[in-house]
C-alpha cells in the first residue's frame, strides 16, 4: 500500500502540473510539492461524470441548516464536510444531532485542524496531537468511531507537517481543482465547466450557498453526480488499477494488477 500511494501521489502530481495551464482555479502550490511523500489529490478520475463538492470551516449553524435542506432536495447528492474541531462540538451543542444525521444521510466528514491553524507552523507532535483533538471531537458528537480519511489543510496549505499526518494517521491531503468562494454566478459558471472528477471547494458561507443553490438543479439535469471524497478517491485508485487494457478475469498477469 504504502508503494501504491507514492506511485498515485507522483501520478497525481503530473497530472495537476498539465491541469496547471489549462485551469485558473486550481491553486498555484506546484512547488510546494516535491517533498511531499503522502497520497495528495487535487482531483478525481476524468473517466466519470462524478464531481466531490467539500464544504470547509462550517462556523455558521443556520448555513449548514439550509445547506442540508437543499441537500435533502437532492438525496442522491453526497457532499463532504471539513469542519474545524471547535465546530465539531459547538454546532452540535447548537443543533444536537447534526453531524450523526448528516453521516447518516451518506455525508462525510475531514479533517480540517481543531482551530483552523496552518499545520504547516505546527511540530510533529504538535500536529498529531491536533487531529487527535479533533478526531476525539468528532467521535464525542458522532458517539463512536468514524473512518476519517480525507484532510483538507487550512489555508490550503501543503507542508511538511501535513505530510507527516498523513502518513502518520493515514490520510489523504484533499485539495481541491474549482474553487468557490466568488459571486454565485461566477462560480456556477466555472461549475458548469467543470470535469469529471473535479473537486469543488466551497466554504459554509452565503455566497457558497447560493451558489449551490444555483448549481444544484443545473448538475441534476445534466446529469452529474455528486458523490463523497472518498467515492472521488476509490474511483481513481480502481481506474488506476484497471487502466483500459485491463483484461480482467482473463488469466493471470505478470506486468499488471487487475481488481474487479
Ligand atoms: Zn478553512
């Protein structure tokens, strides 16, 4: 596994470096990267019509209270959340309940630091014992165990620090290829744009609600599917396996591992 990883991370990497040139929203940190041993992913596989739509930070109740509304309108529709720790348990002191339901709904959850501090300044331990902070936040409201795999540094910042959390704890650093964050209908225009296998980084904010609010119905009827980082990343990995000439279930291989 740990082979596999490095060999998605370098993979990734060149793909986002031709992404570069082509896509004014995905963030210049090219050279941020060459150190950066743990799996990272600025986008999914190009081969599905499927987009992972993350919402980040999640400081404000009544936001995420209409974003889940809207989301109930779209029950096919899977989002993933990136709350900082302190939200984790004030939202749900607010609104008792609202990350169970949420998971419940087939919504997940990352990590996204407890106080929305840049990893990148935090030591080793430092940053460790932060994600255990949040995790133990987020198992309180949740009441149990949870399967985190994505983590979406603030300030989208790629460091040194990250790359030992992730390795450390098994994660993936999420970043993202369309941004939100702008006039609604800007973003909805870049939306519309958009490739299979984008990862569209919103925030719990008005602007990025009513900019769902107008992609929404417009995904649905162009029929994109809306689907949780971890979908986003299992599509990848199988499609990294399976390349086209896979011939699976077709004698054993030497050069090449097929899966189902
Ligand atoms: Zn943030």
């Amino acid at each position: 596994m740990p082979d596999f990883s490095r060999r998605d991370f370098l993979k990734i990497g060149g793909l986002t470096l031709l992404g570069l040139a082509a896509n004014p929203w995905i963030p210049h940190a090219e050279d941020q990267q060459p150190n950066f041993t743990a799996p990272l992913v600025w986008h999914g596989s190009r081969k599905y019509k499927r987009l992972a739509f993350t919402y980040d930070d999640c400081y404000l109740l009544y936001r995420m209270r209409t974003l889940e509304e809207l989301l109930d309108q779209y029950p096919e529709f899977k989002v993933t959340f990136f709350p900082v720790g302190a939200k984790v348990i004030n939202l749900d002191e607010q609104d008792p309940g609202i990350w169970k339901r949420l998971t419940a709904k087939g919504h997940e959850i990352g990590y996204h630091s407890f106080d929305h501090v840049n990893l990148g300044v935090m030591s080793r331990a430092g940053v460790l014992a932060d994600y255990d902070k949040w995790y133990a936040a987020l198992t309180q409201v949740l009441g149990g165990e949870y399967p985190v795999r994505f983590v979406r540094p603030p300030y989208d910042i790629i460091s040194p620090a990250l790359d030992i959390l992730c390795q450390e704890r098994g994660l993936v650093a999420a970043l993202f290829s369309v941004g939100g964050g702008g006039e609604p209908e800007v973003v909805f225009n870049a939306i519309q744009k958009a490739q299979g296998g984008d990862i569209v980084q919103m925030h719990i904010r008005t602007d990025d609600y009513n900019s769902s609010v107008l992609a929404f119905p417009w995904l649905q009827e162009n029929n994109w599917e809306l689907v949780t980082m971890s979908q986003l990343y299992d599509d990848y990995l199988r499609n990294e396996i399976n390349p086209p000439a896979c011939d699976v279930n077709a004698g054993n291989n030497l050069t090449r591992t097929c899966l189902e």
